[in-house]
C-alpha cells in the first residue's frame, strides 16, 4: 500500500512540473514600454491614445521584413497614461510573444491604418510638429517576454529660428521652404524624400522674453549656398524677407538644428566704377568715374525698402602724377617708365574704401640723328691736292636730338670716326692729311667718316697731283 502511495504521489508531481513548464512556454500578449530618453516629439510626451504601428518578423525561418506578410503587419497599440505603455487597441490587434520565438518587433509613431508596403511608406509634412514627427525604434532582443522596450529616434530634423530683435515681435511669421513628400523604410529605419520640389510651410511661432522662435521638422536635406532658406513675414507692414544660408548647410535625422535670424542692422554699399583706367603716356583726354556710397538698414542681407541714404565720402589717397576734378580723372605727360598706382576713396562711417588702379605707359623715347659737314651736305671733294702732301680741315656735326613723346628734351653729341680707302690717307678728328705723291701719275681715294652710334657717313673725295719729275739719283 505505501508502494502504491509512492507513486501516485511520484506522478502527481510530475504532472504538476509538466504543466508548470507548460505555463512558462505560453505564449502572452505583448506591451510595449518607453526608456525614459523616447519623447513623442520635441514639444511634449505621448498623450492618452497616440498609436503607433507595429510590424512583427520571425527570426526563427531567418525572416526579414517584407512590404507585407510578416507574422504581424502594422498592429495598431495606443498609448495608455496610467500603465505607461502602449497596448493593443483590440483583440484583433493583439501580438503573442514567448520564449520559444525569436521576434523582431519594428516600431513606428504615427500609426497609419492604410500601409501597402512596410519599406516604402509614404509620410508628408504639412507644417505640424504633432503630426509631422516620425519616429522609429526596433527591439530585436528576443527576451520573449510580455513588456518589450523601445528606444525611439526622430526620423525628421528639427529647425529652430531664432529671432532676437525686439522690433515688431508681434507681427512676425516665417515659412521654411521644404520637401514635404517622403517614404519611410521601415526595414532600415531611413527616411527620403520622393520629390525634388520644396513648398514653403509655417513654422510654429514660440515667444520667449527677449526673442521670438519659430520651429518645425522637416525632412534630411541639404541647403545650397544663396538658396532661399525661410521667409520672415511681417503680418500687418506687408512685408517678407527671405534668408539664405552663406555656406552650404545640411539638416539630418534626429538633430536639432539652431539657426539665427540677424535683427535689423545697417548695411552699406560703396563701391567705384570702373575699377580700373588706363592713360597712354601723353593723354591730356580724362576719363570719369563713379562712386556709389550708401547706407541702408538690412535683415539678413536684404535691404528694407524705403531705408538707403546716400553717405558722404572722400578721397583718402591717390598717386601724385593723378589729377583728379569732380568725377574726372587726369594724369601728367609721362617721360619715363610705366607707372601704376591707386586712387583710394574712403567711406569714414564704414571705413570702407573703393579703388580704382590707374597705369600709364611709359613715356615714349626716339631720336633723330645729324651727321653733316659744317655746310650740312654730306660730301666734299678736296682736289688738286699738292703732290707734296697736305692737310685739310673740315666742319662736322654729329648730335643726337631725343625726343620724349614727341617733344625734344636734350641733345647729346655722339662721337664718330674716319677710314679711307687708301694708306696715304689719314684723319685725326675732323683734319684729313695727304702724304707726298711720288708718282708721276695722279692718284684719288676717299676718306670716310662714320658716326657711331647712328652709322652714319659722310665722305670727302680725295684727288691730288702727280709729282712733275722723278729724282734720280
């Protein structure tokens, strides 16, 4: 009998542990819990019945997520204030969870209740920050356990503009302009946008104590150089101003991106037309220019209507070879190399300056050469010439006139030397000498004279007598 007890007891507790081990293996309906970093937004927290959509994959058969057709597609939980957690908002949307399985779950806020494809889901930005935000989380933890915690990331870029004049607060509104249209891959948790046309939406206007705010969420993008960024708008005045970024700026997912709208501030303009003249050497014909100098008030670059006022100015330097009268400009005859400078004017509220380079060629150099005998003519003859020799002196200009742009401006006088044709004649400066002719014929010859640096020549032809007896000794 105590046998028979031994073992009904025996199989009892086995029964008992069987169905305890069966309990631990069941499957249960999964919630979902936030870590305290997760905001629905920038601005608040999840309210009472926000959803999200929840797409569940099957590790187990080594699944990915599909568009649709996963072990659960888009499940609608709302968010419940009193649990902290988001639960199935029906029966129908209940998700089973247990230690047996290996399930991916894939997250997303806002809830949308038409999904055709879990990795090409259309979001639009329409300009509110509630229904703009997109965010995303994954647990792949596979616990099996009934609360699964979800880490949330912002898909969107969060602008913030800052406005710190205190100048028409009241009145101020501003647009952004952006894509709007974009598709979300759930798969790989990326947001793009589909169309490469930006509108202009509203920013939400915050007022602080000394500054204005507008903000908004707007897609990963890109803002070239000078590309219109936002649009500052005056409600009551009628007036818009855009801003453009100065370099090239990028907005990502997830950041929070600060950017300063600049309050009113003066802006001047001075500059000088043309910005460059040139003189040839002898140029008594002036040449005119134009200095614009202005002031205006500006919000970020662009200049109010009705605010630009001329500004005085002066002429702050200038070459001393430059003349200037009114808006003309002058230069003196150059007689020597070329000359460059600049005329500098000066704008003293800015203490901005314009310029204008002025070059002048260089004076231009020639020179006429004279090379004549006294009378100016250019050949003598000297005949008759006493067989017994002689010497003969004549008159002989040589000088080099140079001109500077056409006006003479000194004399110099080159040197010059002889040769003849023949060995019984010589010169010594301008004195020809004639040796004794022993001949009983006569005899000729020339004597040359040549300017140095010209080349120029000038001759005397030489003929002398033939000697009337012959000695014989």
């Amino acid at each position: 009998m105590r046998y028979l007890l031994i073992i009904l007891l025996s199989i009892l507790t086995y029964s008992c542990l069987e169905e305890e081990e069966r309990g631990s293996m069941a499957a249960s309906n999964v919630s979902f819990t936030l870590l305290p970093s997760t905001r629905a937004n920038e601005l608040i927290d999840f309210e009472e019945g926000d959803a999200v959509g929840v797409y569940v994959v099957d590790r187990t058969n080594n699944s990915t997520l599909k568009p649709a057709g996963n072990y659960a597609d888009n499940k609608k939980y709302v968010w419940d204030s009193e649990k902290k957690a988001f639960i199935a908002s029906d029966n129908d949307n209940l998700i089973f969870n247990s230690p047996d399985r290996q399930l991916d779950f894939y997250v997303y806020f806002p809830y949308k209740s038409q999904v055709v494809d879990a990795t090409s889901m259309p979001h639009v930005i329409t300009g509110d920050s509630k229904t703009d935000d997109f965010l995303f989380a994954i647990n792949d933890e596979h616990t099996g356990k009934k609360n699964i915690p979800l880490n949330f990331h912002h898909l969107l870029s969060k602008v913030n503009v800052m406005y710190t004049s205190l100048e028409n607060q009241d009145q101020t509104a501003m647009t952004i302009r952006t894509y709007t249209d974009t598709k979300v891959n759930l798969a790989t948790g990326v947001l793009n946008t589909t169309a490469n046309r930006r509108i202009d939406l509203p920013l939400e206007k915050v007022s602080g104590d000394t500054y204005v705010s507008f903000t908004g969420l707007i897609p990963p993008q890109k803002f070239d150089t000078g590309e219109q960024f936002c649009m500052l708008s005056y409600i009551d005045l009628g007036t818009a101003y855009p801003f453009s970024f100065a370099e090239q700026r990028t907005f990502v997912s997830g950041e929070t991106n600060e950017v300063k709208f600049m309050p009113k501030e003066l802006a001047y303009n001075f500059f000088v037309t043309p910005v460059s003249l040139s003189f040839a050497a002898l140029d008594d014909v002036g040449q005119s220019f134009v200095v614009t100098s202005e002031k205006s008030n500006a919000i970020n670059g662009a200049i109010l209507p009705n605010s630009t006022v001329s500004q005085p100015y002066s002429l702050s330097s200038k070459p001393d070879w430059v003349n200037i009268a009114g808006s003309e400009v002058t230069v003196t005859e150059n007689r020597g190399a070329e000359r460059s400078g600049e005329i500098v004017f000066l704008q003293s509220e800015s203490n901005l300056t314009a310029k204008i380079a002025v070059h002048q060629t260089a004076g231009v150099m020639t020179n006429d050469y004279v090379f004549t005998f006294g009378d100016g003519s250019m050949n003598k003859s000297w005949a008759n010439i006493s067989a017994s020799g002689a010497s003969n002196s004549y008159t002989i200009i040589s000088t080099k006139q140079v001109y500077i742009n056409g006006t003479l401006d000194h004399t110099e006088y080159p040197g010059y030397s002889s040769s003849a044709n023949v060995n019984w004649a010589s010169a010594s400066g301008s004195s020809i000498s004639v040796s004794e002719n022993n001949s009983t014929t006569p005899r000729g010859g020339v004597m040359t004279f040549r300017q140095n640096e010209s080349g120029k020549t000038i001759q005397v032809t030489l003929l002398q007598m033939k000697k009337s007896s012959v000695d014989i000794n």
